[in-house]
C-alpha cells in the first residue's frame, strides 16, 4: 500500500508517542496529598494522553487513504510550536493558565495562517474560559491564575 500523505503521517506517529508518553509519565504523579475530592493529580495527564492517541490514530488513519495535500507547512509549524510550547509551560506561573493559553491559541492560529481580529480574540478566549470553567467545575481542580490569584483567595 502506497502512503498517499506523509506529512500527516508523520505528525500522526508523533502525536501517537507523545501521548503515550504523557500517559506513562502521568501515571508516576500519584499525590500523597490527594483528598479523594475530585480527580486524582494523574487522571487529567492521563486523559490527555488518550485522547492524543485516538487523535493521533485518527490522523493516521486518514493520512492513509486520504489523497488531498495540505497547504500547511509542518516544517514551518513544528519548531516554532515547540517554542511557543515553551514560553507557554514557562509563563503558567506568572501570567496564569487563562492569558497564558490565550496567548498560545492566538499564537497557534497565527501561524496557521488566521488573520481575522475578532477570531484571533474570540475564539482563543472561548475556549481557555471554556477548558477553564470545565476542569474546575468538572474535575475539581485548580489551574495556575498567576497573577489573578487574589480572585480565588
């Protein structure tokens, strides 16, 4: 069988291990401090890193049959996510997860190419509000606020 798209292959292979890393690291992060409220400190890793895996798999999947290419640059994209991936893990601290995956969303689809002002403000706040209000209503748990900490105090 001839592999119709490589890229996307690619990219699904690496999002596959990527996930089964995050899963077999997460599964060290047992906290002794757990109070049994809410999900344990490794179920939210582990859940990530099964769905990057059917994703990745999905991705695969499709590469294999699907015969459109993509106009998306991988070899442009990949280095500079990494970075943002970066200053996004680096920054959690002092910015907070709301502005700090605002910023990465906004920069993420910059690069893939948005240029419309309300969807590079709109959609990234929608969704880090949404992932937001999500885990700590729904999982119970407490994402960095960085320098909105005084909200919850």
């Amino acid at each position: 069988m001839k592999l119709k798209n490589r890229t996307d292959l690619a990219v699904a292979v690496i999002a596959v291990l990527f996930g089964i890393g995050l899963y077999y690291l997460s599964s060290q992060l047992a906290s002794p401090f757990s109070m049994g409220v809410g999900m344990p400190s490794e179920g939210y890793p582990q859940l990530l890193g099964i769905l990057m895996v059917i994703i990745g798999l999905i991705i695969a999947i499709e590469s294999m049959f699907n015969s459109k290419t993509s106009s998306f640059s991988v070899s442009r994209f990949l280095p500079l996510s990494f970075i943002l991936f970066a200053l996004f893990t680096y920054n959690l601290d002092s910015l907070g997860f709301i502005f700090s995956c605002t910023i990465l969303l906004c920069a993420i689809m910059l690069l893939a190419g948005e240029r419309n002002k309300f969807r590079l403000f709109a959609i990234p706040s929608g969704l880090t509000v949404f992932v937001f209000t999500l885990v700590y209503l729904g999982f119970n748990i407490i994402l960095p606020l960085g320098f909105l900490n005084f909200l919850y105090e």
